[in-house]
C-alpha cells in the first residue's frame, strides 16, 4: 500500500516537473497513433487495436491468436513504432523513477 501511495506521490512529482507533459503527451499521441493504425490497416475493434498497441510499446507477448499482422505495410509500421515507442516509454519510465526517489526522499524528511 505504501509503494501505491509513493507511487501516486511521485506522479505528482514528475507533473511538476518541466518536459514531463511532453513526453507523456507523446506516449499518449504514441498509442493514439497505435491504437488508430492497427483499428484501420488490420479492421479491428478498437479494443483490440488498443490492446495489440500497447502490448507491443511494452514488449509483452499478445496472447490472442487472432491478432495477427496481415501484409507487410503493417509490420514496416511496427518495426517503427516500436523504435519510438521504446524509447519514449523508457524516458516517462525514468522519469517517473527520478520523481519516486524525489517523492520518497520528501516523505522520510516529514515529521512523523
């Protein structure tokens, strides 16, 4: 329970900070963009389209079967999403570390 309210307190933290509304703007535009291409080139829900696109941001296995790439147009788009996408997750992921430590850091020179 802890870690969840540290966890709450370092978003917070990293909010505060300036370029961090940037770079989650981008994970979000990320996914958008994701969910939209996979929701148009491959006909899916958009439940599925969400689903296959952040699975493959977070390099996690997609468990339906019946998501499969058709066409290469579609596996050129995922080799390049996942480039940038990686790399803009690993830099919230940072931040977010940095903002816990500061937000831990916080808490331990608060009175008890």
């Amino acid at each position: 329970m802890l870690s969840a309210v540290l966890m709450l307190d370092a978003v917070r933290v990293a909010a505060r900070e300036e370029g961090f509304s940037p770079v989650i703007g981008a994970g979000a535009a990320l996914l958008a963009t994701g969910t939209l291409a996979y929701k148009l080139g491959q006909d899916w829900s958009i439940v599925d389209a969400l689903y296959f696109s952040l699975a493959t941001l977070t390099t996690t296995s997609v468990a339906d079967p019946d998501l499969v790439l058709d066409g290469g147009s579609m596996k050129i788009f995922t080799i390049v999403y996942q480039l940038l996408g990686i790399g803009i997750l690993v830099e919230i992921v940072r931040r977010l570390g940095i903002a816990y430590v500061t937000a831990r850091a916080e808490q331990s020179r608060e009175p008890s």
